[in-house]
C-alpha cells in the first residue's frame, strides 16, 4: 500500500505544484506578481477542501460497512479508480505538451479582465482534482482506508518528492522532459490500475457474482506466497516452507495485484487490460502522426525560461 500510496502522491502532487508554479511564475514574468496570492489562495481552499472530501468519503465508506455492504462498494471503488487511473494517465499524456500555454492563456484573459475571482476559483479547481483523485485512489488501495493511506510514509514521501522536485525544477536546477517523466510515472500507474482491475476480479468471485471457468490456473504458493498466511499454511501442510516470504508477494499484490492462484478469468483481464492499452496508444500515435522525437520537448525550468 504504502508505495502505492507513494507513486500516487508524487504523481498528484507534483501536477498540482507545476500547474500553479507555471501560474505563478508567469504572473511574475509579466509583472502582475499582486495575484499570486489569489492563486495560492484558491490551492489552499482546494487542500482544505480534499481534507473534507478525505472526511465525507471515511463517513460514507463506514456507513457501508455498518450495512455489511463494504465489500460491494470497495469492488465499485477499485472498477472506477481503474478508468479514472488509465484516464488519467492517457489525458496528462496528451495534454503536458500545451499545459504551459494553456495556463497563460487562461491567465491573460483573467489579468485584462480583473477576474480576481476567476484565478481562485481556476486554481482551486486545478489542485481540487488532483486532491479529489487522491482521495479516490487511497480509497482504492486501503480497501477504504483512507486515513491509513493519508498517515502512512508512503504518502508523506510522496508529497515531500513532489515539492522538492518542484522546487529544483523551478529553480532552474533541474530540467525535466515531461512528456518522457509522465510516461514512466504513467506506466506504473497503469501496472497499479491493471493490479486494482484483477483484484476487483477476484472479489467479484468471492462474492459469487461472477464465476470462473478455471479457478485456479497454477499455483504459485511454494515459490511465492501471496500473503503471509498462506506462507504458514503451506509450511503446515507440507512440512517445508515456500521458496520466498509471504511479505513480497503482499507488496506485489499490493503493486501489481499478484495472485499465487489466479482464476482464468483475472489473468485474461489483466493481459486484456494491457492490451487495449496498447490499442489505444498506437491508434492515439496514429491519428495524430506523432513523431517518437516529441518525446524531447521540454518544459524549461528557469523563471525567464518558462515564460
């Protein structure tokens, strides 16, 4: 859970600075540096309103499980963060190229106008999806949890990176390509939606409401347990123990959503997964005739560069 929590952290929390620094330093370029408090002002109410957001969730998630229904909703939460995880993944990908220009664009018109307001409230719903996104993925991971998740060094490190890179990249320190840095984040990403889909999957056959034509394809369990229980029942009934620790495979379970014993069901979602994605990504190069060196584009980190 807890590198989970990490990549998704990072991930969020980097987006969110770099859109309101790019803000801020070209409010700065062009001299209107009496509007970045509005600016900070909106990304601290959309904090805020994350933390409530965290609240409400806890709330509802406890309520489900009051009724004895919080399996059904941590299988809805784990199918939705799985899209919501690939879109995301898929729209950052297409649109870090003209993030920057878009942003000042955005910026110029409220500037001419005097829309005070419009940069709050722009810059607040900025950070508030990446905060709400946050939010629905920790519930994804923890099984709803979502204190755990928040508390947790995974999320803490996470945030920590994101505003130490942040603050080098801005610095002028540190040139990041990031249409190659949100393709590597990206493909863990979807590593972690594709592990969410198949252990959906399996939830879903455990509550009975989708069955399986192979239950169990191979097993796994002498080399790898997939948690440390089985890693004790197996050496109870074999009289030897597995060749790796149960602890691992929790971590791949957690990261990848390993399975010692998957159905067949899971091991053709979750090749299935990576295919489509595949599909989408050829036909997206193919429509747009996207040439491999766009890769090199670069957001310039200086102040006067980035502007």
């Amino acid at each position: 859970m807890e590198v989970q929590a990490l990549l998704i952290t990072f991930r969020e929390v980097l987006e969110a600075l770099l859109i309101v620094g790019i803000i801020t330093s070209y409010l700065k370029r062009v001299n209107h540096t009496k509007y970045t408090k509005y600016v900070w002002l909106g990304a601290g109410l959309a904090v805020l309103a994350s933390a409530g957001v965290a609240l409400l969730f806890q709330v509802v998630f406890t309520g489900f499980a009051a009724m004895g229904s919080e399996m059904y909703l941590k299988v809805s939460i784990m199918l939705v963060s799985t899209i919501l995880l690939t879109q995301m993944v898929f729209w950052m990908a297409e649109h870090s190229r003209d993030m920057k220009r878009n942003m000042e664009g955005k910026m110029d018109r409220f500037i001419t106008t005097g829309n005070v307001i419009g940069m709050v409230i722009h810059s607040f719903l900025v950070v508030l999806r990446e905060g709400v996104e946050t939010v629905f993925f920790f519930a994804a991971i923890t099984g709803g949890n979502i204190s755990a998740a928040m508390q947790g060094w995974g999320a803490i490190t996470g945030v920590l990176l994101a505003a130490l890179v942040s603050y080098f990249f801005f610095k002028g320190t540190m040139r990041i390509p990031l249409k190659t840095f949100f393709k590597v984040t990206g493909a863990f990403i979807l590593l972690i939606a594709a592990g969410l889909l198949v252990q959906a999957i399996s939830m879903l056959q455990d509550l009975n409401i989708i069955g399986s034509v192979m239950p169990h394809v191979y097993d796994l369990t002498w080399l790898l347990p997939e948690h440390p229980i089985d890693y004790e029942h197996y050496i109870r009934d074999h009289g030897v123990h597995p060749l790796l620790s149960g602890n691992i495979g929790v971590f791949l379970k957690a990261l990848f959503g390993y399975s010692a014993m998957p159905s067949l069901e899971e091991i053709v979602a979750y090749i299935g997964y990576f295919v489509v994605i595949s599909l989408l990504i050829n036909s997206r190069h193919a429509k747009k005739g996207e040439p491999t060196s766009a890769d090199s584009q670069t957001l310039e980190p200086k102040t006067k560069q980035i502007m």
